[in-house]
C-alpha cells in the first residue's frame, strides 16, 4: 500500500511478512513461529507509530490517496443509495455528491465532497474541490429533505471550494454564504461528519448541523496548514508549525467544543480497514440521528443556531 514517510516501516515489514507466507507456501516450509513474531512485532509497530502523531502527520493521514470517500462510505453502510444531479441552473459537479440513501432501514437525503482514486478520477472530481452548482445541488436536495421529512447527513471532505475564476463569477462565496444562512433554517435534523479534510469555506458550504462529527484522523481548519503558513510566514514549508498552533485535530476540536464526538477509524487510519471505520460511522450516524429525532422543531433550530453562536467564545 502507497503510504507517507512515518508509514514505510510498517509497509516494509507487512511486505516481508507476506513474503514470508508465500515462501511457505510455495516451498512448503513451515514458518508459521518467525510469521507470527513478525506479525506482533508489527502490531507494537504501529501503536509506537500512530499513538505519537503530530498534528501534520494527522492532516497527511487525512489525505491519504486510499483513504474512503463519500461513496465508498455510502456503498459500506447503506442498503441503497441514489444520486441526484445539477442544481437547475448552471449543471452538474462532480465534486459534491447528493441523493438518497437507506440505512438500516431509515431513509436519508446526503450531501458530501467527492475526490478521485487516481489521477483521471481526481481531475473529474476537482479533487474534491466544490463548485458554486455544487453547493447550489446541496441546497436543493436539503430542501427536498425537508419536503418529504427526511434527516439530513453531509459528509466532509475537501481541502477548500474551488476557487478558480468561473467559479468566483457563477458565485462561489455567494452560493456558500447562503448555504450556511439557509441551512440554519431547514426544518429537520442535520448530521454533519468531517471524514477527512475540512478546509475553510469549502467545508462550512454543507457543514451546518445540529451535531457536527469527525473521523479520528480527520482535520477541521479554517485554512490548510500550507495557506497559514504562506500568509503567516510567507513560507509554505512551515506547514507542520501551522498545523500545530491551528488546533486543527479531533482531540482538539473537541475540547473547543467545535464538534460534538470524535468517531474512531481502524488503526493507522480508514485506509487501512473500511469496513471497521464504516461500521463505526454507521453507529454514530444512527446514534445521532435517534437523539436528534425527540426535538421538537423550534427546539431544533434553536439549538443548532446556539451551537455556532458559542463558537470562538472568550473571556474579556
């Protein structure tokens, strides 16, 4: 598996292990006690490692090219899903999925960044990178949601809204603002997960809930760790001392109180098991949903806005 720089030891020595059970089988040779020293050796590998993350080496994690999207997720924990496209205006955005979706037998409208897993993919998809329709897409299955009395669920995952020149002039700023506004008054519950990146406006165009979640490993920051560091240092290289001093990581979002739980992933990260990162984010999904389901709807509203109100607070 590709991996970043702090993964290589745990890639080479799952390499030799592999090796190894193709030897023995091949050859017939019993190496049964040396695979299984290797494998508790790599189990000890990879609790050193991933428990002494930095917050840059979590935002790399975040990012990781294999790491599960929105589809991937929607095609683990639901019975069925469909899409929805265009926003009735400009056309359709591969970056920002939508649709309809069935888990465990409650029906959802979703919205969620969308990236490739190649190249070719990555291009279609702008890297996940929204447009204006993008957004505009999301506000018109919100609002059908709220039409038929569906929840809601926004998956996160973008390094920012694309901010090329035709989206600025199809409204780019004008489409999240609204977004944001709107979200704050649409009658029914609203989940939103960060599931790997969530990176300034890009993020908040779908991020407006009554309970906002996040992946162990992902990040939520009102710019990337290379945007701070150009602006505060002019030098994008500075990356890891902006990712430390932005506060950026699950553990401290939660303790800002700007997300509301902190959902675990398979070691290491989704990456390398998504089946038991998806089952986690199935659980915490349903959970939040059926605390959700007991408002009223004033009490509804009047809580998610009060949630972003206390944001940023501070003592004078």
């Amino acid at each position: 598996m590709q991996g970043w720089d702090f993964e290589k030891p745990i890639i080479e020595l799952e390499q030799k292990i592999g090796e190894l059970r193709s030897f023995s089988t091949d050859e017939k040779v019993e190496m049964s006690s040396e695979i299984k020293n290797l494998e508790n050796k790599l189990k000890s590998l990879k609790k050193e490692i991933y428990s002494n993350l930095t917050p840059w080496q979590k935002v790399q994690i975040s990012r990781h090219p294999k790491r599960p999207t929105t589809l991937d997720y929607l095609k683990s924990i639901a019975e069925d899903y469909v899409l929805l496209s265009g926003d009735r205006g400009f056309g359709e955005d591969q970056a920002l999925v939508c649709g309809f979706a069935t888990i465990e037998g409650k029906k959802i409208a979703f919205a969620g960044h969308q990236k490739g897993k190649d190249t070719h993919e990555n291009i279609r998809r702008n890297f996940g990178c929204a447009h204006p329709e993008g957004y505009r897409k999301a506000m018109r299955i919100m609002n059908l949601a709220e039409r038929f009395g569906l929840p809601i669920v926004c998956f996160i995952d973008t390094p920012g809204a694309y901010p090329g020149i035709g989206a600025e002039e199809r409204g780019q700023a004008q489409a999240i603002a609204e977004n944001i506004r709107d979200m704050f008054n649409i009658k029914t519950p609203i989940v939103v997960t960060v599931i790997g990146e969530g990176g300034s406006g890009g993020a908040l165009g779908i991020g407006v809930g009554d309970r906002v979640l996040i992946s162990q490993y992902g990040y939520y920051s009102v710019i990337s760790p290379e945007g701070c560091a150009a602006i505060l240092w002019k030098d994008a290289a500075k990356r890891e001392e902006a990712a430390k001093v932005l506060k950026l990581t699950a553990p401290e979002l939660m303790k800002l109180e700007i997300v509301d739980q902190v959902i675990p992933e398979s070691e290491g990260g989704a990456h390398w098991d998504l089946n038991k990162s998806a089952q986690n984010l199935k659980k915490a999904l349903l959970e939040n949903l059926l605390q959700l389901e007991g408002s009223s709807l004033d009490q509804l509203l009047e809580k998610r806005y009060q949630r972003f109100r206390k944001i940023g607070k501070f003592i004078e």
